[in-house]
C-alpha cells in the first residue's frame, strides 16, 4: 500500500521539522515525503529547514512565502487581521530576507508551482495528487474549512481532479479533510507554526489501497517548543512569534 507523507508550512523551524521527520521514521519509514512550501518565515533556521529537506531528498512546491523571499519581493503576501499583526508580518519577512542565504534563496525559487503524483505508477488507473500551497490559481489564496462544496469543486476541475483523486495544500495552518463528488480536499496543516490552538507539529499521512482507496490520516507531534521559542528570541525575532508557537496560535 504506497503511502505519502505532506508536509506543509515548516516557517523555519527546524525543531518541528526533526520531530516529524524522526516520527515518520518510527511509523512510516518507506512513506513517499513530500512538502507543500512555506519553508521560511517567522521562525530562526531558514537556511537549516531548506538544507534538511534537501538532505532527506524531499521534494516539494513553491509557498508563498518562499517566492516572495526567493525574488526579494515587497511583502510575504500574508494576510494581516490587524494593524499589528500587518507591523509583525513585514518584521518577519525583513528578518527572513537578510537571513536566508544567496544559496537557499536559489533554492526557494526553483520550487515548482504545483506537483502531480501517481501512487500506483501510472501503469494502472489509479488516483492522483496534486499538490500545491494554497489554490489551484494562487498562493494567496486562504482555502479555509468553511468554503462551500461549489469553491471545492471548482478548485478542483481547476487541477482535472476526478473522483477518487486528492488535491493538497496548507497555507491556513490548519488541518482538514473533506470528500466532495469523490474528490479528497486536504489541508495538511503546518509542521512548523500551528494556528488551530495545538502547539504539535501537524501534517498529513495518504494511504493509497491497490483498489485505488484512499485514506487520509491527521497527524500531530509533540516536540520541544520551548526550544524553538528560545532560538526564535535569540534571533532577535518579535516575542510574539516564540508566544505564537507556544499556544499553537492562540497568542
């Protein structure tokens, strides 16, 4: 039974990042890895999070803050709730850019858009997955639980998705999973910076069956937040970002 493991929004932490990794070591050892962007950002280590991937040999799609970073562009393209929330966004990603090296920033813009893998190989009929930040159109673009069936589907004849099929993405840092006209809609979550309250490390196991099944399983880590945070003031990011990683997002 091939099995994927999606990995999205790791934001430089390095720490979340090692926990999943050893956890999937432990349950899912021969799990095709992948990741859904967003690798930088908000926390200290972009450069070691870009390198440990690259280590693994995990491939993945470009996130919105990865392109933004990679062309030097004016702003993540995050979006802001309040006025303070919009201050600490362009803090983070003036950080980010003077601490992401010349060779990761080459990296990060050779990310892919959009990924499309075969489970069973192709030889077979057998379901796809797309993989992609936020949308099929843009990653900008917040695909959050409360979008109606019709966003959904339209997402997804964006991307041919057909029943039986499974379309990715993160981007909201909140998990979930939705089956609509057969088509599997999952946001994995995020590795590295939680918004849904739980400070674990959060990302998505698919389970693909020779009869073309698919399951989907939310996953949580514990790791050592507390480390994190730590590394997250030392490297004279905003407080607010080590408390953001403290109550999964609740700060």
């Amino acid at each position: 039974m091939p099995t994927l493991a999606l990995l999205s929004d790791i934001h430089g932490n390095l720490d979340a990042l090692d926990a999943v990794l050893t956890h999937l070591q432990a349950t899912a050892p021969h799990a095709a890895r992948y990741h859904l962007g967003d690798l930088v950002g908000y926390s200290a280590d972009p450069d070691g999070v870009v390198a440990r991937l690259d280590a693994e040999h995990i491939p993945g799609v470009a996130g919105n803050y990865d392109s933004t970073v990679a062309h030097g562009y004016k702003h993540c393209g995050c979006r802001s709730e309040n006025a303070r929330q919009e201050e600490l966004a362009h803090e983070s990603f003036a950080w980010t850019l003077a601490n992401t090296s010349a060779a990761t920033k080459a990296r990060l813009a050779a990310l892919p858009f959009r990924l499309d893998v075969r489970p069973l190989g192709g030889h077979v009929a057998g379901p796809r997955v797309v993989l992609l930040h936020a949308h099929s159109s843009s990653n900008l673009i917040y695909v959050t639980e409360d979008r109606p069936d019709d966003f959904l589907r339209k997402m997804g004849d964006a991307v041919g998705a057909t029943a039986g099929d499974l379309v990715a993405f993160g981007h909201t840092h909140k998990p979930w999973h939705r089956v609509v006209d057969g088509v599997h809609y999952v946001n994995t979550g995020s590795v590295g910076r939680p918004k849904d309250g739980d400070p674990r490390a959060g990302y998505v196991l698919v389970e693909v069956g020779d009869d073309a099944t698919v399951q989907v399983r939310l996953q949580r880590v514990p790791y050592d937040v507390e480390t994190a945070a730590a590394k997250v003031i030392a490297a004279g990011l905003p407080a607010e970002f080590a408390a953001f990683l403290r109550s999964g997002g609740r700060s």
